[in-house]
C-alpha cells in the first residue's frame, strides 16, 4: 500500500499539454480522465484509511485504475 495518489500529471507527466487538448476535443476521452480520477480518489481514500473497504474491493479499484491508465496511455499514442 503506497498511499501515494497517482495523479495524471505524475502518471504522464510530460504529456499534460496533450492530455487537455484531447480530453477538450473528445468526450469519450475525457470521461475517461473523470473515471480515472473518480477511481484514484476511491484508492488513495481507501489507502488513507478514510474509507474502509475490503482488501478484494481495493485490488478491483487498482485493476480498474490500471486498465484506464492503460487506455488513456492508448489514447495518447494514437495522438503522436
């Protein structure tokens, strides 16, 4: 457990300016940003112990965070 948020900025840190003027164009895309950060919240509130959840619940939240991660990252390198 780090308890260290995984923000976009920390996760893609040298393609801000490019995460933006996607999720500005593309609603699809930024729905996913709001899931990621929805679901990021949920980890370090969990992680924080200001929500309690089950150890199960946790890693589903961490599956679910990776695997936006995964399509977010995706979505970048269609961009390049």
């Amino acid at each position: 457990m780090s308890n260290t948020p995984h923000t976009l900025g920390d996760e893609f840190p040298d393609q801000l300016e490019k995460i933006h003027a996607l999720k500005a164009k593309d609603a699809h895309f930024a729905r996913i940003l709001e899931e990621y950060d929805e679901v990021n919240d949920q980890i370090h509130r969990a992680e924080s112990r200001i929500d309690t959840i089950s150890d199960e619940d946790e890693a589903i939240l961490r599956k679910r965070r990776l695997a936006l991660k995964d399509t977010i990252a995706a979505a970048l390198a269609k961009e390049d």
